[in-house]
C-alpha cells in the first residue's frame, strides 16, 4: 500500500496520538530513565514514519511500534559505556520473548486505564488526577473547588468504580484500587 507524505504524517499522528503514553511507559521499563524513554517513543514514530508500507492493518502496526521501540532501547543501553549496561542489554536479548511480551501488555494495560480517565465526567476526573497523580489531600481538593470532602470522596470512589467497570468490560478483569494507581503513577 503506497501512501503520500501527508497521508503518511496523518496515520503516524493519529498512532501517535493513540499509543505514545504506552510505547513510552514500555520503554521506561526497559530503560528507567524517563527522558530517553520519551525520546526512545519520539523516534519510535519517525522511524515509522519511514516505513509507511508497513501501516496497513493496525495490529501489525502496533506489533511493529513496540518492536521498533525494544530495538531503540537495546541500541540505547548498548551505546551506553558502562559494561553493566551492556551486560544488562545482552541478558535481555537472550532472555526469551516472554518479558517483552509482558511489558507490552502492561503498556496496553496503562494505555487503557489513561483512557477510562479521560473518558471519565470533568470534575471526575479533575478529582480522580488531584488525588492519585498529584497527591492532593481529601482536603485540599474540597477547598480547591469549594466543594465538601464528602463529595471528594463520593468522586473519587465513583471514578475508581467506573474505571474498574469499563476495563473489565474491557476484559481487563480483577484490577485492583492499588494497581490503578501505580499504573496512573508511573507515567
């Protein structure tokens, strides 16, 4: 399939804009440096910008977004001088496929939950963020919006109901308040 330069730009901003949180909560794993895991996704996008005929069906595209971004990170910790990381590189390439394919489900994992944030009712949201990714007390939130505590807490419990309800719909099942929230930390 050939496409066009904008037509190319198009289809990468719109994976971009789908799946960067997720390539870059992948590579932050495999790197634990947040900077270069965000540039790691950075070219991650270019370099598939370059490979247009290889965006035709999205779940070959995905593969091909996590399998550009693991080969980045292994380029990454193999030009880093120090022999431990080098070290560390040649384990993880001789280790089987099984925690590659691990941190991409927990990306996609994270991806989802950011998603059902977004997608929860403003002040919802706004509530569910101050708390779990800012670290604002019951509190201060209430006095932030001039609200009382009890509606803080009533907000808080409905978004983490409705975000467990729609990843299990989702066929994310059993996830737990505290995953959630280290998920939603992480990144």
């Amino acid at each position: 399939m050939s496409f066009s330069k904008i037509e190319r730009l198009q289809v990468v901003k719109e994976l971009y804009d789908k799946h960067y949180r997720a390539i870059c909560y992948f590579a932050l794993n495999l790197i634990q440096d947040k900077a270069v895991a965000e540039d790691v996704a950075m070219d991650t996008f270019l370099s598939l910008l370059n490979q247009a005929e290889k965006l035709n069906q999205e779940i070959a595209t995905k593969s091909l977004l996590y399998s550009i971004a693991h080969n980045k990170c292994i380029d990454y910790i193999r030009k880093q001088s120090s022999k431990n990381n080098y070290a560390r590189c040649i384990e993880f390439d001789q280790e089987s496929e099984l925690p590659y394919v691990n941190e991409m489900i927990m990306a996609s994992v994270m991806q989802a939950i950011y998603e059902e944030i977004e997608q929860l009712p403003e002040q919802r949201k706004n509530i569910f963020k101050a708390i779990f990714l800012d670290g604002k007390s019951t509190t201060t939130i209430s006095n932030e919006l001039n609200i009382s505590r009890q509606t803080v807490l009533n907000q808080k419990s409905a978004a983490v109901h409705t975000i467990r309800q729609k990843l299990s719909k989702a066929g994310i099942k059993e996830l737990s308040l505290s995953v959630i929230i280290l998920l939603a930390i992480v990144n």
